[in-house]
C-alpha cells in the first residue's frame, strides 16, 4: 500500500515537472517511502514504549540517538516489517534494557564507554556516512560534513554517558551509540544485503570509462 501510495506520487510530481529523470525520481520515490513508511511505525513505536512502561526513555533514546544515525548513515532493511521490528529493537528495547540495567561498579562503565568510544572513532574513520544504493551520498561536500558530524555526536554521546549521574540516560547513549555503530559496518551491510551507495557508484563510474 505505501509503495502504490509513493508511486503514485511520484508520475503526480513527474507530471508537473517533466525535467524529473528516471534516476531523480527513484531517490524522489525512495525518500518518500521513507517519510511515509515511516511515521505509523514511530506511532507504533512510541505506542509499544507506553505498554512496556518506557515511554519516556523511548522517546529520549529516539531523540538521543537519531542526529547521530541522520549524521553517520547505516543500514536499511528490505521490508516495512524488518524495519519495525528492529526500530523498536533499536528504541524500545533499548529504553526497556537500560531502566533494568546497571554496571556493577564504575570502572566497567569507564572501560565500556572507552572501548565504544574507540570502535566507535575507527568505524566513524572507515565507513560514515555509510549510504545506501537507494539513497548514495555523491557530494564531497555532503560526505566530508556528515563524517565531520559523525565524529562531533559520537564524541558529545560519550561525554555525556560518561559525566551525566542519571544511570538510565547514560545507559541510554551506550547502549544507542554502540548498536548504531555496528550500524554501520561492513559485516552489518553484508548480513542485510545492503550495499554502500558511494563505493557501487565509484564501481559504476570506472566500468563507464574502461
């Protein structure tokens, strides 16, 4: 239903602008699959939140976590479905873990936080912003600025897990930080079937000039 709704759309929209190419209009389409796709299971989402009884930290780990997944990338799963489920994986489950959860003592929290914060910083370095073949980041500008991003909100999340006293906000952003850096990773590609968009456009561009 929301890809007929989206397509519909979209020969609506190449109707009133006829300069709309075939390749404008498939990131057109894809980005309004997105936005449209999207909202009911943010709803749903926040609707799952208040029957575990973590609306609240379901609502804060969606707004803690999402500048650095907009900044950094990862990856997207094929259906409405797959999504959903690891959405609420991702927000639910993770306000659900971290109201329970406490580190036995500070010095494991140091240690953890140390050791996302340097995964984090070499996996920031290789893959952000990781795209996708739907959605390919092509810009230098565009690149350089997201990665710039990636590293700013990476470094801020891991401050602030590590200085701030609430023990739910702070197991918030590690918990949050650590799942959307695997995000972005090659083998988290490799096991959804998602392809980097810039390196499947280098490909594209130097078989054009062999």
């Amino acid at each position: 239903m929301v890809d007929k709704f989206c397509n519909y759309l979209v020969n609506k929209i190449r109707k009133q602008m006829p300069e709309i190419d075939d390749e404008r209009a498939e990131v057109i389409l894809y980005g309004l699959q997105l936005f449209i796709g999207e909202m009911p299971k943010i709803f749903l989402m926040f609707a799952i939140g208040i029957l575990l009884g973590v609306w609240w930290q379901t609502l804060l780990a969606f707004f803690l976590i999402l500048p650095y997944r907009v900044a950094s990338g990862g990856f997207h799963l094929k259906t409405h479905i797959g999504c959903f489920v690891c959405t609420n994986l991702v927000y639910c489950g993770n306000a659900y873990i971290s109201t329970l959860w406490n580190f036995p003592n500070q010095i494991t929290k140091y240690i953890t936080i140390l050791l996302i914060w340097i995964f984090g910083l070499i996996m920031v370095s290789i893959y952000a912003p990781a795209d996708t073949e739907n959605l390919p980041i092509l810009t230098k500008k565009e690149r350089k600025t997201k990665k710039v991003l990636s590293y700013i909100l990476l470094n801020v999340n891991m401050l602030v897990a590590l200085l701030i006293p609430n023990v739910t906000i702070s197991n918030i952003l590690i918990l949050g930080t650590i799942l959307q850096t695997l995000s972005i990773t090659r083998i988290a590609y490799i096991i959804t079937k998602n392809k980097y968009g810039y390196e499947e456009y280098l490909k594209q561009q130097q078989q054009a000039t062999i």
